[in-house]
C-alpha cells in the first residue's frame, strides 16, 4: 500500500511539474512578444500625441466593446482593457 501511494505521489508531482512547465513557456512567449512590439514602437519613433494609423494596424489584432470596458487585443497577444 505505501508503495502505491508513493507512485501515485510521483505522478501527481510529474503533472504539476508538466503543468508548469507549460505556464513557464507560455509566460516566456508572452514576454517574447512583449518585446516584439516594443521593438516595433521604437522603431516608429512616435510621439505619443499623434494617432497613426499604420502603426496602429501593425500593433492592434482587435478591439472588443463592452457595455461598461472595451478591451484591445494586440497582435502579440497582449489583452488591454479599458473601463468605460
């Protein structure tokens, strides 16, 4: 009895270390990304009292409105929102 336990203990160990070793990749690719449009805002080098468009469509995937928040998706897949 005591050996099965240890072997399920084993296992329920292997599925969180797997679970975040996912969460730790996914971070690592949001960071990534993160970085990316950084990247390409410095490369724009805008001022942040101007609106451009161009820059806009290569940051923004979508904006979804909300009764009460609206909430901007960019394309590396970092989620903004904002209350209205």
């Amino acid at each position: 009895m005591r050996v099965a336990a240890i072997v399920n203990q084993i296992m329920v160990l292997k599925e969180k270390k797997q679970a975040l070793l996912l969460e730790q990749a996914a971070e690592e690719n949001c960071k990534q990304r993160v970085n990316e449009l950084l990247e390409i805002i410095d490369q724009e080098r805008i001022t942040l009292n101007t609106y451009d468009d161009v820059l806009v469509r290569r940051l923004v995937d979508r904006v979804k409105i909300f009764d009460e928040s609206i909430v901007i998706v960019f394309k590396a897949g970092l989620e903004v929102e904002v209350n209205i």
